[in-house]
C-alpha cells in the first residue's frame, strides 16, 4: 500500500514536470530523496514517462496524424514530397536520433554516473542560466513551418542533453529554439513533437528492467504512477501553451536556480546523499 501511495506522488511529479522547462527526471531523482524514498531508478523514471507522452500523441492528435499521414504519403507520391507536414515528419525523425544514439551508447554512464544529485543540481542551475538568456534575447521571429533541417538537426542536439537529469528535454529544445529565433509557442510545440518518439522508445526499451528489480516499485506502482502522470500530464499541456504564448519562462528560470542552488546546500550539510 506504501508503495502505491509513493506511486501516486511520483506519478504527480512526472505529470507536473515533464512539460515544463524544470526536468522531470531531475525530481523524480531529488524528492524521493528529501521523503526518504530512495532513487526509484532510471527505469522506474522512463516508463511512467509513457504516460505524459500519451498524453501529448492525445492532445496533438490531429497535429500527428497529419503529419505522419503526409509523410507516409510523401514516400510514394512525389507531389507530397515538399509539403510543410512532410518535411516536418523528416524534421523530428532526424531530431530524434542524436538522443536514440547517445542514449544507447551512454546506456549505463546514465543509469549511474549521471544520476548523481550534485550533477542534476549543477545541470538544473546551468541549463536555467541558458533558459534565462534564451528567453530573454529571443528575437521570436520564426513560426514552426519556417524551420529546416539545420534546425532540426540543432533543436534535436539540443534534446540529446537531458540524458543528463536536471538538464529537462523541453528546456533545452526549447531554449534552443528561441536562439534560433523561434517563437515561445513555436519551440514549445516542437519540443513536445521532437519528444515522442525519444521518450516511448526509452519507456519501451526500459520495460524490460521493471520485473528485474532495477528499481524498488515493481509493475503495479509503475502502472499506478503512468496513470497518474498522464491525466496530470494532459492537464498541464494545455496550462503551458496558453502560459507561453503571452508570458516568459522567467519563473522557471527562478525556480531552477533556487532547486538547483537548495539541493547543493542540503548535499553539502549531509542531508541529503548524492
């Protein structure tokens, strides 16, 4: 039943923080910690983040099946081979594999030296600095459809950095957006598409570590925790993308520093351990 009640509260966590530019994997690492829970581990982390991409494929469903539709198309009929939803399609698979390869060949440095509670806090302040310039000296001149593969290729960079936690895979497209002169809700709404197929990859990849007892929850606290990070997750898409298009991420940019700046002071006073 314990087990249950932490599911529930990570699952939240996962919910809340997976679409904002805070890292998501950053707290599922750091609040366990301050409840006493443990690490829950790197594959407890990627498959309850199934959920908040489901969530995504639901929310931007139209979006998807569009996209993917005229892509599918463009492979057999030429006269597709040029529309914005096609190349769109080349855009976030080509995105994609900078994270697909770094991820399988950095597979154990990121299961266990990147996990470290010093590095997320030093990643969660660094990447706030980044955020804070990049939201600051956007230009926001550039709508999605006016992105190409130079920025797909840079945008998808960017993404392959939160396989170091604290880093948070939407804060760093995103910020890199922005220096490209994107839009907030342009960069925003990417980060969310170039995620999908990342993050379900990971989930699925990582199922297998479940019944292995790689992490202390087991498959029904998984479970239990992916429900719950889906209907928050679908809830705080919404929330974002109307934040963003009329605010900055300064907030957050805040919010980063100061958990990144408390972690380090409760590691340095032994109250937490890294």
């Amino acid at each position: 039943m314990l087990d249950l009640l932490k599911a529930v509260v990570l699952g939240l966590i996962q919910g809340l923080t997976e679409f904002l530019p805070v890292s998501s994997s950053a707290h599922l690492r750091i609040f366990p910690e301050w409840f006493g829970w443990g690490d829950p581990g790197a594959a407890f982390t990627a498959v309850i983040q199934i959920g908040t991409e489901l969530a995504v494929l639901i929310y931007f469903r139209k979006d998807i099946w569009r996209i993917a539709s005229t892509w599918v198309r463009s492979l057999f009929r030429p006269e597709y081979r040029g529309h914005a939803d096609a190349r769109m399609g080349w855009y976030v698979i080509v995105g994609s594999l900078p994270i697909v390869l770094l991820g399988i060949a950095l597979k154990d440095v990121i299961e266990r030296d990147f996990r470290n509670l010093w590095i997320i806090a030093a990643a969660l302040i660094v990447m706030g600095v980044i955020l804070g310039v990049a939201d600051r000296t956007a230009t926001q001149s550039r709508e999605l459809k006016q992105i190409g593969l130079k920025h797909a290729l840079l945008l998808g960079g960017a993404q392959a950095l939160a396989l170091v936690p604290g880093v948070s895979r939407s804060g760093a497209t995103i910020s890199m957006g922005l220096f490209l002169g994107l839009t907030r809700e342009a960069a925003t709404r990417f980060a969310f598409l170039l995620a999908i197929p990342a993050v379900v990859g990971a989930g699925l990849f990582e199922l297998k570590e479940i019944p292995d007892g790689e992490n202390t929850y087991g498959w029904g606290p998984t479970i239990v925790a992916t429900i719950v990070s889906f209907v928050v997750g679908y809830a705080a898409i919404a929330w974002l993308l109307r934040y963003v298009s009329t605010r900055s991420y300064a907030p957050f940019v805040v919010y980063r520093i100061a958990l990144g700046l408390l972690t380090m002071g409760l590691l340095a006073a032994g109250v937490l351990s890294a």
